[in-house]
C-alpha cells in the first residue's frame, strides 16, 4: 500500500478552492449537489483507510482477538510507519465512529422532539406557534408529513407577498430534501475536519437554492430579498429557537450576501462550469482529488486483503 494509505486523510485539502467558489459563481443547487458529493466521496474514504491502518495497529496489541499472522512483520511492512500510523488510528477511528454517531443521533432526537412539540397542533402542512419570538424552519416527516414551522411573531413582522415567499421558501427545503445535504456534510466534516469548509458552503448554498426557488414561485426576487431581510432584522438579538440541523429562511447563510444575490439577475443553471474559469479549475480539482481518494483507498483495501490473507494459516 505504501503512502496511498494515507493520500485519501489529506486529498480534501484539494477541494478547499471549490468551497469558496461554489458559492459565488455556481447555481446553488449544482454547487450544493457538488460539494455535498465530493464530501461524502472523500469522507468514506478517508474512514476507509483509517480503518485499515488500525487492523495493523490492533495486530500489535497484546491479547487482540485478530489471527496471530496479521501481526506478521509483511503485514506491518504494507503500512509507512506501522509502529506509529497504526496505533495512532486506533483512538482516531474510535473518536470518528463516537462523534459521528453522536451527530446522527442528535439528528434524529431534534427531528423527533419538533415533531412532538407539534403533536397538539393541527395536522396540517403550515404549523402556525403562537410564539413571540420570530422563527420559521422546515421540518422533514420522515414516514409523515413534511411540515412548514412558523410563529406568530414572524408573521406579524411580514407582507403577504412576504408570507408566501417565506412559506415557498420554506417548502423549498422539504422538496429538494436539503436535510440529507446539511446531514451528509456535517458527518463527512466529523469524519474529516479537512472537509469542513465544504459543510459551511453547503449550509449556505441549500438556503440559495431555496432563495432562488421561491423566487421562480413567488415571481419577484425582491420579495424574498425582503423576506429574508425583515426576518433577520426582527430575529437579531432574540435567543435561538430554531432546532439545530433544521433549515430556516434566516437561520444559515451571510443574509447580506443573500439579499445581495437576489438582488441581482437569477443565476445560470449549468451542470458544470467551464474548464476555462476559476470555478471550473476549482471544480475539476476537487473532482480529481475525490477520483484519486476512491482510487487510493480502493488500491489500499485489496491489498490489505490480499496480504491478509495470504499472512493467515488456513
């Protein structure tokens, strides 16, 4: 295996360019789809590999369940710096398996606790609090259904024509499924802190995207432009009551930078930019990068495999 064992812990260091450029020159929803899959690409891979420089760790420590030949001097030769690498991925692994599963339980216990704090209420899609304090967010149902959260204190500060682009944006969200984009970085970033800055760039471009989605349902881009102003203006300094990990019209995202871009024309859809451009380089880059992370981590487990099981006594 040599060092490919290692290329995939530090290849999302290649996508650090794109994160940024993402987000200004992309639709927002190839930039959030982009992102959200070079992430996950290079997140597995990387856990992959960890996972298989601790087999030659754990094969070094007394008293391990593992067949005595995968502690053989071939199998550790396979690994640059086995004594090290190998036992320093043990606890690396361990922390990656604890933190992430942390992250999904917490998903799944807001999810759950919006749902019951809403089990009053009538089963409609608009779930209107009568609450104070200004807040909207989108929750996903699961096997239910998907439902639109506002307070009464929000509604209070906003236009008709502002009410229906908070609710078109809101339900942007539930459509486009955002949740599992916002889930899927924020467990990659865990599983890799080099991926971070693409879990911040995808928690901006999802609210884009649903910027931009109700716009074309609104049909007036300054309409959602002062949605999400006054919403940000009238939640400043008031305590945090959207759960955490739920999308909302002002809860994620520079707001300036998003009233600033619906402000302008709508951007241009395209698949993939040019490889003439910036964006496009950036692009291209972190593209390789996953291509050569799934290449060196699949390199490395075949021949893992096969030094394992040549190493162990039928």
């Amino acid at each position: 295996m040599g060092v490919f064992v290692f290329l995939p812990l530090v290849l999302p260091l290649t996508a650090w360019p794109i994160a940024r450029l993402a987000e200004q020159h992309l639709h927002p929803r190839t930039a959030t789809r982009l992102l959200t899959g070079v992430a996950a690409v290079m997140a597995a891979c990387s856990t992959l590999c960890l996972a298989l420089v601790m087999v030659v760790g754990t094969a070094q420590l007394p008293g391990n369940p593992l067949p005595d030949g995968w502690s053989d001097p071939e199998v550790r030769a396979a690994v640059p710096y086995d004594e090290v690498a190998g036992k320093a991925a043990i606890p690396a692994l361990f922390a990656v398996l604890v933190v992430c599963g942390r992250t999904w339980w917490r998903h799944v216990r807001v999810r759950r606790r919006a749902h019951r704090a809403l089990a009053g209420l009538r089963d409609t899609e608009v779930a209107v609090l009568p609450d104070g304090a200004p807040y909207a967010y989108a929750l996903p149902g699961g096997g239910r259904r998907d439902r639109v959260v506002v307070t009464t204190g929000l509604l209070e500060c906003l236009e008709p024509a502002e009410r229906r682009a908070l609710f078109a944006h809101e339900r942007a969200h539930l459509s486009a499924r955002h949740h599992r984009f916002l889930l899927a970085v924020r467990l990659a970033a865990q599983a890799n802190p080099f991926l971070r800055p693409l879990r911040t760039a995808v928690s901006y471009t999802t609210e884009r995207w649903a910027d931009e989605d109700a716009a074309q349902t609104v049909g007036s881009r300054r309409t959602v432009a002062r949605a999400i102003g006054k919403a940000a203006l009238v939640s400043r300094g008031a305590p945090a009551a959207t759960p955490a990990g739920l999308a909302g019209l002002a809860a994620a995202g520079p707001v300036p930078r998003r009233v600033a871009a619906l402000l302008r024309p709508a951007p241009a859809v395209r698949t993939w930019p040019s490889l003439f451009t910036a964006v496009g380089v950036a692009a291209w880059g972190a593209a390789t990068g996953a291509v050569v992370s799934a290449m060196s981590s699949a390199n490395s487990a075949v021949t893992m495999v096969l030094i394992l099981h040549a190493a162990t006594p039928l």
